[in-house]
C-alpha cells in the first residue's frame, strides 16, 4: 500500500533512495523504480516521471555518473554513484535519521528515542 500524505514531506525521499540504492551497483532507470517498490515493501512507489529528474540533476550536480550500454540488443543508461555522491547520501541519511528519530519521540508522548 503507497504512502499518503503530503507530497512535500516527502521530497527528497526519491533522492536518498536512489544514491542508497546505487551506493551497491549500477543501475538503470526503470530498474530503480522496480527497486524501490520491492525494497520498501510496496510502501514507496515512485514512478519514471520522478526517478528521471532526481537522475539527470544528480548527475548534474555530480553525485552520479552514467554510461550508454547496450543489454539484450536494448541500449539503456546505467548510474553508478561518485564520491560526492556517497558524501551527499550520508548528509541526507543523517538528516532523515534524525527526523524519523523526532518524530518517534513525538508518536511516543515525548520520549526521545535515538536515530540509528
């Protein structure tokens, strides 16, 4: 079942899984898509229209790099990611850890309960 809610919190979330996600091994587009749905459950469900964008402005940026190849006679583009990318997957990682931790605290009447 998707994630309702408000779009906006969610922003970033399709960037940090992707740099988590190619943190492992290269991948293509529509493979991230499969990926994230498997990975999180069906939870997240994030579709080409999103995954293009957060792609080509990580490569932009230099997070990610890419290369043309050719697969079972079908061309595609596989992203692998930088050094800057591991470093900006941290930051983010760390930062939604620290969230989710907030809000554990909130969901539990103010109790804090460690990131991890």
């Amino acid at each position: 079942m998707p994630l309702p809610g408000n779009p906006n919190f969610m922003a970033g979330v399709p960037e940090l899984v992707v740099l988590r996600l190619l943190r492992d091994r290269e991948m293509y587009g529509y493979e991230i898509v499969q990926a994230i749905r498997e990975q999180s459950g069906e939870v997240l469900s994030v579709g080409e229209g999103v995954i293009y964008p957060v792609l080509h402005a990580l490569e932009k940026d230099g997070a990610l790099k890419s290369r043309r190849k050719t697969v079972g006679g079908r061309s595609r583009v596989y992203y692998t990611v930088t050094p800057k990318g591991l470093k900006r997957f941290e930051v983010l990682a760390g930062d939604w850890s620290t969230l989710a931790a907030a809000i554990r605290a909130v969901l539990n009447g103010g109790q804090h309960v460690p990131a991890v």
